[in-house]
C-alpha cells in the first residue's frame, strides 16, 4: 500500500498515528488502483462535504456514521464532474478526468522503499503545458473571504480578498496579477493574510496543503522520469463551488441544469494555485522525511494530543478515542468558555489548554483557581459543587419581552452542496421541515393538540407548501412573538424564503420582524439588555449555568435541565441525523418512509417542545407569573 495523499496527510499528524495504523511496512512500495484509491478518497470526500455543510463546532457531525453520510457522496461526484465538464471554458487543450471513467492520471516515486502516490482530478494538457485541478466541494468563499474587510459606500461590510479574477475568469493571488497590492489593502497586512494559506489545520488552508503534497510527488515522479524540464510547465489550480451562482431552476430529464446564471456566473470558479504551492514544498520534504521517521522508529507510547488531533471537526483524527480517553466527555477543561484563548496565572503568563492538559490538568476542577481569570471560568468552576448561577434579575427583564400568543418555531433543512431548486445558491439550507407549538396563554400549550407542522414528503420542491402553511399558522395581525433558538438561522431562512416567494414576501418579513430569541435569555445578548439599562459587563455575562451544560447553551443541554424529557434514544436525535433521514429519503421504500417520516416529525416537535418546557422552567426558576 503506497503512502497517498491522505495517508500522508495522515501520517504527518504525529509518531503515534502512524504506529496505530495497521500498515504493513514491507507493501509501502506497492502500486494502488485507481478503484481503491477512491475508496480511500470517500471518507475525506464526505468529511470534505459536511465541513462546507455545517459550522466546524458542531458536535452533532462526531457522532453521525459514515455509512449514512454516503448519501452524500453522489453530490460530491456531481461537483467533480460539473468541474470536468467546465474546464474547457477556461482551459484549452485536452482533459482526463471523471472517476466514472476511470481514467484519472496518476503520479508515484519512490525513494527510501516508499512508494508516494497521487491522482489527479483534472490533468489538462496543451502542447508542452499542463495543468492539475484538484475539485473541492468547498465554495469560494473559503478564499475570497480571506481579506481586509471595509465598507461600502452604503455602509456594508465587504471583503477586499488577497485573490482576484483574473481577465481569463480564473482567480489569482493579487501578487500573482501584476497588481498595486495597495490599491487593494497594506501590503504588510496582504501578507499576513495570506499566511492563512500555509496553516494546514485551517480548512482553507487544508486545501493548499492538499494540493502541494500533488504538486510534491508530481514533480518527484518528473524528476526520477529524467523529465525535470517539464516541471516548470504545470501549474497547480483549485476548483471549487461559486457562492454567487443564482441556480435559474431549469431541468432537463429531471435533473437541474448549471448553466451560467443570469449574472453571468458559472457554477464553479478555478483558482491558480501555482505561486502558492511553490513555496509549500519544502515544508512537504520535512513532513516527508518525519513520515518515514515515524515509520521507522514506530512508537505506540502515548503522545501528548494537540490540536493536530483537529478534536470537533469534521477532520478529526481517527485514533481519538485511543488518545483522548482520558478527557471526559464533559466538564474537561476543553469545556470552559474561551478555553482556545487559553488561561493565563496571576502574573500574566500565558498557558495554551493543550500544554495544561499534557501536564494532566484535564478536568475543570483541576484548574488551578489562579488560572481562571474569566469570570465565566469561575461560574463554571463553582458549578461543580452543585452551585447553579442564575441572574434572577436579567431572566425576569428577558421574559418581559416576550407577548402572547408565543409561537414556538423550528426549521430543519437541508444545505445541499448542489443547489435543486430556483433560487438557491450552493449549500443553501433548503427548508424542508418545520414545527410549531402554538402557546396561546401563559404556560397553556398541548404537546399534540397545539402542534402544527410541515414536513416535504419527497425531494420535489415543496418550498411553496411550506411557506403558504407557516403563513397561515402564524397570524401576524394580532401580535405575540415568534420564539426561537439562535434567531439567524431562523430570520436568515425567512429573509431568502421572502426573496424567492414574492407574493408571501410581507407576511414571511412580518414573521421575521416578530422573532425572540430563547436565547437571549438562558445565555444573554449583550445589545437587547444595554438597551435594558444594564451595563456593558453584566449584559454581556450569561444568565444561567448549571454543570450539566459543560460550556454549552444549546437547547438539547437545556431540555434536562427544566424537564424529564431529553434526546438521548430517540432514533433521530439532532440536526445532522434529520438532514440524513430526509436525503435518504428517495431511496426507501413505502414501509421505510413512512417510518423515517415519523420519527423525523417526532424529533422536530420535540425541539418547539423543547422550547416551551425551557421557558417554562426558567419562569418557575425565577418565580416569575405572567
Ligand atoms: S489522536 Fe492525536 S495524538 Fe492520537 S494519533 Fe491522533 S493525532 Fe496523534
């Protein structure tokens, strides 16, 4: 089995990885098929899609199995074909590429008996001229929100990126475009801007590592092949999803169609790549030389974790669970509020949270109380000897804003790498489910009775139904509140619904204008109680904490805490699963549907429900009567 690119990337983490790995040394100079290749490739494809789907931080991704995020993976393939197909607008001469086909180039050298092997997405050729575009099922934004941000001249905050298109249509480096750079930001600053580029643990710079460690055996494989002069005719490009591609809603056998849209924009934008990955090589010759040291020497010793272990994302190192086991699941010192900024002593020295750990500092209580210099940090610490904070006062001030009716109101969706319906971008978070409690007096609301919902019964475009229905459940004439948890998600939703359905525009930004976040009240939000009259500080500190949320104020560590009821065991759990049962959705058969229809209505009720049980309890807490 020669080292691929993922292995590579792999191996590079530490020693330890590579002694976990079952890799049998005396294979390390065999060839791999394109076939298993793939097969290797899919989990970090997958891995690479849900990365572009959800925020990093989201906990909910560990716990999903990859034989459920497969679902996905037809998406990704869709991506690298759209790149394929594009190509030829941007680059001429002649192109291989297409798993389907599998006729993808490769590159292998060998040196110290290993074999480092790559293929290549898109190998374009043009006379004595090549160029290699790894596809990436990532946006642009990931690279051209790289960049001092500024105002326009109506006052919004927009990015001046270190890449810009080029007059071929293709995205450079602003070094790379003979440019004044200062037309475009400080040079000084340009530069460290770019530097992001060389952080491999940093999503977009995983990428441009990615694509160096190809340029790396590439250029290897050229020079053991006497065919060095060639090197300096291949340039090195990402290809990656257009954020402002606008899908026009045109299907041909079913199937939507990506032609350019009407502001002139393809569905996938290619970044030169060439100057950057230069200047990674021989960052990729050290990591090389400290692969096969650690595969020399294999050391299965305990190695003190780091955040090259990348805990919480959707990179996550495989052998966690060996090395971590000593972390508790909650209340570590990883659980306090800030810990990334790490802690500093009474005397101003500065400790990261991995160093403490290393030195066996793992659970909360064994932070030193001259290290917890946040007062957040302290609550938390006083938390542990059953000490729960409530600031009475700022929950009771919270609750007063919130009039009656009360609608509970929840989205699920669906952000599908590949737009499907008209109007959307990629990775727009389709609406596909909603549910509502109606609570119309105080703390008078029925699980089933007062609970409406909608849920698309196939992958058609459903949109439509689901804004008409939310219309006529919510009456926006009479006043009340729309209560949610974490309102962007939910205002962001309704203001792209209200674009795209204009004859429900008004009463879609009346539901949005009606909006409260439970959330200001159980965490806070620093604006709404500066506007109550409390000052800077303690509007900005939370309002409750128990232990039991180990730094976490998300509704499902809530639910627990004012209810018996509780998540854990129901067959979908959180958000993730739900967007994996609706996906999987074309693929069941009647019995299975109706039962994954079911369970997908009893998890969405159970997240408004949620709701009304929180703000319940905290009004029992606080003593509060309506
Ligand atoms: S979990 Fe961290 S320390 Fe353990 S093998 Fe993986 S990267 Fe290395």
């Amino acid at each position: 089995m020669a080292v691929t690119k993922t292995n590579f990337i792999n191996y590079s983490r530490c020693p330890r990885y590579v002694a976990l790995s079952d890799l049998k040394k005396d294979k390390l100079d065999s060839i791999v098929t394109l076939e298993e290749y793939l097969k290797e490739e899919e989990e970090e494809h997958i891995k690479e899609l849900l990365c572009s789907m959800y925020d990093e931080d989201n906990n909910d991704l560990i716990d999903v199995k990859n034989e459920h995020l497969e679902t996905m993976l037809p998406y990704y393939n869709k991506v690298e074909l759209l790149a394929g197909f594009l190509a030829p607008k941007y680059f001429k001469g002649t192109f291989k590429y297409s798993a389907k086909t599998l006729s993808q180039e490769s590159f292998d050298f060998k040196i110290n008996g290993i074999r480092y092997l790559c293929y290549v997405d898109i190998y374009n050729e043009i006379d004595d001229n090549f160029n290699i575009i790894e596809v990436k099922a990532t946006t642009t934004n990931k690279y051209l929100k790289i960049g001092k941000t500024i105002r326009d001249d109506l006052g919004n905050k927009k990015v001046n990126s270190i890449f810009k298109k080029g007059n071929d249509g293709i995205y450079y480096l602003l070094e790379d475009l003979n440019i004044n750079i200062n037309d475009y930001m400080e040079e000084d600053k340009y530069y460290g801007y770019r530097q992001k580029l060389f952080n491999k643990l940093d999503p977009a710079g995983h990428y441009i590592y990615d694509l160096a460690i190809q340029r790396y055996i590439i250029e290897n494989d050229l020079k053991q092949n006497n065919m060095n002069s060639k090197i300096n005719n291949i340039k090195y490009y990402l290809a990656v999803l257009n954020a402002d591609y606008i899908f026009d809603g045109k299907y041909e056998f079913d199937e939507p169609v990506y032609d350019t849209d009407r502001f002139g924009n393809d569905i996938i934008c290619y970044f030169d790549m060439t100057s950057i990955t230069k200047e990674y090589l021989d960052i990729i010759e050290t990591s090389r030389k400290k692969v096969e040291m650690y595969i020399r020497n294999l050391k299965i010793d305990k190695y003190p974790i780091g955040d090259f272990c990348e805990n919480k994302k959707t990179t996550v190192c495989k052998f966690k669970q060996i090395c971590w086991e000593h972390i508790p699941k909650n209340n570590s010192i990883f659980n306090y509020i800030d810990s990334h900024h790490g802690f500093k002593d009474e005397n101003g020295v500065k400790y990261d949270t991995f160093s403490l750990v290393n030195k066996g500092i793992v659970k909360m209580e064994d932070m030193p109380n001259n290290y917890l210099n946040r007062k957040k940090n302290i609550i938390q610490k006083e938390s542990l000897i059953n000490k729960t904070y409530v600031n009475k006062q700022k929950i009771v001030d919270g609750i007063k804003q919130i009039t009656y009716p009360i609608y509970h109101l929840d989205f699920e969706t669906f952000p599908c790498p590949l737009p499907r319906y008209k109007g959307e971008k990629c990775y727009t978070q389709s609406v596909f489910q909603f549910s509502l409690h109606i609570e119309k007096e105080p703390n008078k609301c029925d699980k089933y009775k007062d609970h409406y919902e909608f849920l698309a019964y196939n992958h058609n475009d459903l949109r439509e139904e689901l804004v008409k229905k939310l219309c006529e459940y919510i009456d926006t004439e009479s006043g009340g509140t729309v209560l949610v948890y974490n309102d962007a998600f939910e205002k962001t939703r309704l203001k792209e619904l209200a674009e795209i359905f204009p004859n429900y525009k008004d009463k879609l930004l009346k539901i949005k204008n009606m909006i409260f976040d439970l959330m200001n009240i159980t965490k806070t939000k620093s604006s709404l109680y500066e506007n109550l009259g409390y000052d800077k500080e303690e509007a900005k500190m939370f309002n409750y904490y128990h232990k039991d949320q180990s730094g976490s104020f998300s509704i499902k560590k809530f639910l627990p805490l004012f209810s018996n009821l509780t998540y854990k065991g129901m067959e979908i759990g959180n958000g993730v699963e739900a967007m994996i049962a609706y996906a999987t959705f074309p693929k069941l058969n009647k019995r299975e549907f109706k039962h994954k229809y079911q369970k997908l209505i009893e998890y969405c009720r159970q997240d408004t429900w949620a709701m009304y049980e929180v703000l319940k309890g905290l009004k029992k807490e606080v003593d509060y009567h309506d």
